[in-house]
C-alpha cells in the first residue's frame, strides 16, 4: 500500500523519468565505440580480477577506480556487451534526474525538484553521456547525491547525517579526479556553517566536520595513491583554454542551441531578480529553513564558482584541463538555479508556456537538428575492424597505433597479428630490416589522418601498392602489398600437387631428401571436423638405427600430426582436426630426421596427401 501511495504521489516525476529512460536507452548502441570507451570495456572486461583494474589505472593511467569496478559488475552480472556497458551509463543517467529531484527538493522544495528533474531528462549533454560508456553520468548522480547529503548534514547535523554525507563524498571524489574540486567547493560550505553555525554550535559542528574530513581522507587512500601518478604527467593532449571557455561550455551544456540557450539567460535572470528582492536578513547570517533562496545560491555559486576557478588557474600554472565532460559535475547546479528561475516566474501560464517551449525546441533540436539518434558521431572502429576481420583468413599483420585497444576487436581472430607502431615507424623498421617486407594493414582514426616523412613516402611508394582502402567515421585502413609480393593463390582441394616441391614424380608422389619444410597453397576450411589422410613410406626399408623418417605436419602454424613414417607400403595414418571458424590456411609438412649412415640415406616419400570433411 505505501508503494501505491508514493507511485500516486510521484507520478508526474515518474512520467519525466519515463521521458529521460526512452531518450537515455532509444538506440544505446547505435554509435560504435570512440577510443576512450574501448578502453572502458577493455579494463572492466570480467576476465580482469579487480586487483589488475586497480593496478593498472594506478600504474599506466591515472583514474579513479570507482566507475570501473561498477562496470565490471554489471559486465558480469549482465554479459560483456557493448549494450550492456553502455546500459550501466543511461542507468547512472537515470538515476541521477531522481537524484537531482531529491536535491532540489531538499534545498528548495518539491516543484523546483520536478522543473529540475525535467530539465535533466531532456538535457542533450546528460543524454549524450548517459549513452556513453565512460564515468560522466556516474560523476553526475554521485556529485548530486553528496550534495544532497550535504544538505542534509548542515540543516540535521549528526553522526548519522555526517556517515551518510562522507560515504557520498567518497563515492564522488572515486568516479573521477575533477570531483576532488567540487569536494573542496563543499568544504568551503561547511566552513562558513563553522563559523556560522545552524542548530548546533560552532565547535561541534566543527568536530563533526573535520570527523567527516578525516574518514574521507583515511578511506581515499587509495585514490591517492592512483592521484600521486598524474603529478608525473608533463605534457598533455588539451590545449590552453580560451578566454571564453567557460561560456562555450555553458553552451555546450544545451547542445549549443540558440533559443534554449535565451531561455536559460532568462530564467537565471529570474532567480536573481526574486533573490535581489527578498526581505533584509541577519547580515552574515542564512537560515537554511526560512531562507531557502538565499540558502540555495549560497550553495550553487560556491559550487559552480570553486569547482571551475581551481582548474583555470591550474591550466595555466601547470597543465592544461579544462574539457567540458569533465565539468558536467556542475551541471546539476546550473539545472537547479534554471529550475529555479522558471518557478519563480509566478504567471502559471507563462511558466507552462515556457515549459512547453523548453520541450519542444529540445526535441526539435535533438531529433531534428541534430539529428541525434541517427547521425554517425563516434569513431566507426567497429565497422572498421569487421571489414578486416572478415578478410583475414590466414595470417594478417595489422600495424597501429592504438595497438593498446585493438584487442578488443582482434583477439577472437587468431590469424590476425597487431604491430604496435604508427605507419611512419614501421615504414622506418621495413628500411632498416627490422621488420620482414610482407601485406600489412595500417589502421588508424581518432583524428590521425595519414602520416610519413619524405624519404618513408618515398620508400612506400617505391616498394608498395595500396590494394585496398577503407574509410569510415573518424577512422580508416589501407592493405599494403609488396610490389614483388607473389599472391598465393587459393585451391579448392589440397593434394600432394598443390606442394610447393620439385621432387614430385609421374605417379604424382612426393620425395623429401634433407631435413626441410614443404608447404602447400592456400585452401579455405570452413567451420566443421575434417580428416587428413596421409599415406607415406620411409626409405630404406630397413630402418636406419632404429628410427625411420620423422614427419611434423602444420596447418599454418598449428601442429596437426606428428609421428614416424612405416617401411612398409600400403600404410595409411589418419588425424582427426576442428576449424572453429572459416578461414584461409596452407599446409606444411615438414621432414626432421635426415641422416646418412653405411652407405644408406633416410629419405620420405609422400604418396597421398588429402582433407576430408566429416558428416
């Protein structure tokens, strides 16, 4: 019964969570994933303990553990899917507009916390990263859960209250380093309610503040830990911020549309028109009970103000950081001050007039203008990979930069062989016979375009033909093949004529005279069971030193059969194999033991060499 009372009375904020569910989940993997989402997947994937994701992130790249430990769980929980991954963002997207609800409702009251909320479940930049398989919307709910325990903490200040605000605060300063910032915006608060206190006085709620400090610190330890190895960066790839950076990103905040972006100006208008009109109070002093408005914009603008000023001034003393994904931790702020603007607007059909507005150029924009859900965005590295995946039947080099990545989409292909360079090194290794000159693929993206010096231009172009290119969205590959390279060519049928030998008879037998390897055409094998039958004879007939002639055979690189020939005719050996996938693959039989003794020379003779599909 209580579930029904509280579905009855949250209805209209189940109806905008409805609304932030379809535009969170409508096509969720529809866009491949870009360079840092293949990340993500890589180092969550469950076959990863969690002992290895933390030491990794602390060891080769400094982030938080929090949002990948999450991933991992629901990757194990849910299945190690591209959906299911991106699935876990739109859920932490989700979750963040009840949260942001809660909040506002906290620290205003309940209308704000549903003009808010819809103002969250349409958001383009909550949306986008809400589709994305990285930590942003985790980083907006936590944000917006410690600030709402926050809240909480100064108007109830207790133990319990206390608790519950540094587990929130933990929670976000774990999701990514940036949260460190707000963390500091929020203590900036509690100074003041240190020094003016509310309810309780001042030492005590300083004990319990610095308490709150303390188990924050104690329990990050091993976020600091992973914090300490971005003091060795030196060098980064964001550049220097504009002096209108911080506008830019507000207008990023609303998908950079004109008229949602006048609304905004005119309803943050609002809020300061109604806080510049309100009654005198104690000076130095807010109440945040009886002075919610006042309250409020203490909370946002310390918020906003100290999240975005720490990380200017660091741009210029030390490295650049300043990327609008990373600040989407006060967007739950700038929501609210707009919600509260609109609630302020005391005109109930100008405020319906101006929600409606709000829906409609948001839907328009998204669907329309910018044609969101069907509009390729992300790097195509998916479709990319498959194209080469696909052609690689046998063995293929495939040389990149991101050779760090590229496992995610290779490693079920056990023909394909990654060389971690750019073209211009490995163009570099082939003139200095590092590398052997065979086909490669060089595949790249993200913005990379092709790349050589002069003398590796000329190089490639002397000694190469690029006999295949292939471009998608922000990423493409080109097949590069000797120009002396012979094509083996493909046979339907694999017999003793299709090996590579000048000792092959009128009766079409194979003689092998030295220790040597002798290796057939390409065939392509499908999916199945198949039989080699092989029939042979080991010269003289009478064994040399016991031992008669000893035969490896390989199918690429996988050893299929070994054993010694008889002496005698008429003996056939059969060997049992799986194809797991269909692929292009030559054979190799290779004669080991050759020896001269008393005259007499161990030789092998091939007389029957075939492959049989099982039924």
């Amino acid at each position: 019964m209580k579930i029904l009372n509280w579905l009855k009375e949250h209805k209209i904020l189940l109806f905008i969570l409805f609304i932030g569910a379809v535009l969170r989940l409508y096509k969720l993997d529809y866009q491949s994933l870009w360079i840092d989402e293949i990340f993500s997947m890589i180092q969550a994937s469950p076959e990863n303990p969690i002992g290895k994701i933390y030491s990794y992130l602390r060891e080769n790249d400094p982030h938080p553990p929090l949002y990948y430990f999450s991933l991992h769980s629901f990757l194990i929980l849910f299945g190690d899917t591209v959906w299911v991954g991106r699935f876990f963002s739109a859920f932490c997207g989700i979750i963040g507009i009840i949260a942001i609800y809660f909040l506002a409702k906290e620290i205003l009251n309940k209308k704000i916390g549903l003009l808010a909320a819809f103002l969250t479940a349409i958001n383009y930049f909550h949306i986008y990263y809400s589709q994305e398989v990285r930590m942003y919307s985790l980083m907006f709910l936590t944000t917006t859960l410690s600030f709402l325990y926050l809240i909480k903490f100064i108007k109830s200040p207790s133990k319990k209250s206390m608790l519950w605000y540094s587990l929130f605060a933990l929670l976000m300063i774990y999701t990514q380093f940036f949260s460190l910032f707000t963390l500091f915006s929020q203590y900036v608060i509690l100074l003041y309610f240190v020094l003016r206190p509310y309810k309780i006085g001042s030492r005590k709620f300083l004990m319990l503040s610095f308490l709150s400090g303390f188990i924050t610190l104690i329990f990050y330890i091993p976020g600091i830990l992973i914090f300490l190895k971005t003091s060795e960066m030196n060098s980064i790839w964001i550049q220097l911020p504009d002096i209108d950076v911080y506008t830019k990103m507000v207008k990023e905040f609303f998908g950079f549309s004109e008229v949602l972006i006048f609304l905004i100006g005119i309803l943050s208008m609002s809020f300061f028109i109604k806080l510049f009109k309100r009654e005198s109070i104690k000076e130095g002093y807010i109440n945040p009970i009886d002075e919610k408005q006042v309250f409020s914009f203490f909370v946002i603008f310390i918020w906003i103000f100290v999240t975005i000023l720490i990380p200017l001034i660091a741009s210029y003393v030390n490295l650049p950081m300043i990327v609008s994904r990373y600040f989407i931790n006060i967007l739950p702020a700038i929501l609210i001050l707009v919600g509260s603007g609109l609630y302020y607007i005391k005109n109930s059909a100008l405020q319906g007039i101006i929600v409606i507005t709000f829906f409609i150029f948001t839907i328009t924009d998204i669907f329309f203008i910018k044609d969101y859900y069907n509009k390729i965005t992300k790097s195509q590295f998916d479709e990319l990979t498959t194209i080469i995946n696909t052609d690689s039947k046998s063995d293929t080099r495939v040389v990149t930069y991101w050779s760090w990545l590229m496992p995610f989409y290779f490693e079920e292909n056990p023909n394909i062989k990654i060389q971690p360079n750019t073209l211009d090194e490995y163009i570099s290794g082939l003139r200095n016979e590092v590398h052997t000159k065979i086909p490669f693929w060089y595949l790249d993206g993200h913005s990379r375009p092709l790349s050589l010096s002069p003398d590796n231009q000329l190089y490639l172009e002397n000694n190469f033909i690029t006999k295949r290119k292939v471009e998608r969205f922000d990423c493409w590959a080109n097949y590069f093949v000797p120009k002396d390279y012979k094509e083996e060519f493909i046979v339907d049928e694999i017999s003793i004529k299709n090996f590579k030998s000048q000792y092959i008879d009128k009766q079409g037998f194979m003689f092998i005279f030295e220790n040597s390897t002798i290796e057939s055409a390409f065939t392509e094998l499908k999916e199945g069971k198949y039989q080699l039958i092989f029939e042979g004879i080991s010269l003289p007939q009478k064994p040399i030193n016991n031992e008669n002639a000893h035969i490896k055979i390989k199918m690429n690189d996988d050893i299929i059969a070994d054993f010694f020939l008889s002496e005698k005719e008429n003996v056939t050996n059969v060997f049992d194999f799986e194809i797991l996938n269909t692929k292009k693959v030559k054979f190799k039989i290779q004669f080991d033991n050759d020896i001269a003794h008393n005259n007499e020379d161990r030789n092998a003779v091939i007389k029957n060499f075939k492959i049989e599909r099982k039924k």
